[in-house]
C-alpha cells in the first residue's frame, strides 16, 4: 500500500484512471467535478475502480464500490485519503 500519497496525488491518480475509461476531465482544476455527470456504464465502472485499486495498491471496502458514492471528485479524493489514513 502506497500511505505517503497527498490528497493532490490521490486526485492525479483519480484523473488518471478516469482517462483510461475515456472520461476526460481538466487534471488542473481545482474546482469540483461531478462525476455522475460521466454516466459510466457497469462496465466502464468496474474497470475504474479496479484500475483505481491497482493504482493505489489497495482493495477498496465494498461501501466505495457503489456508483452512489462517487458522486464528485473531491469527495472520492477525500473519501480515498481517509481510508488510506486508517491503513496506515
């Protein structure tokens, strides 16, 4: 598990899986962005999260598996930061 990553790299990591699912999004904004707006299908989901947990080295509890929950960007970010916190 990589426990030294700060928030702004978590997001970097985000974006990142986000791409390779053909979402793009401005990696330099800092303003929010609501994901649900993406409309990712069951499958670009799961390919998301799993390449999200590869990225991170980590097997995300399955209360984040739900699309529900990654409503916006900085929530996911924060919601990641916090439970990597507790691994640590």
């Amino acid at each position: 598990m990589v426990s030294c990553l700060t928030a702004n790299d978590i997001r970097i990591i985000i974006n990142e899986c986000l791409i390779s699912v053909g979402i793009f999004i401005d990696g330099n904004s800092q303003d929010d962005i609501d994901l649900t707006e993406f409309n990712l299908d069951s499958l670009s989901f799961i390919s998301f999260v799993v390449d999200l947990e590869e990225q991170l080295n980590v097997t995300l509890p399955d209360s984040f598996l739900q699309y529900d929950v990654l409503k916006s960007l900085k929530g996911l970010t924060s919601l990641i930061v916090q439970f990597m916190e507790t691994q640590s």
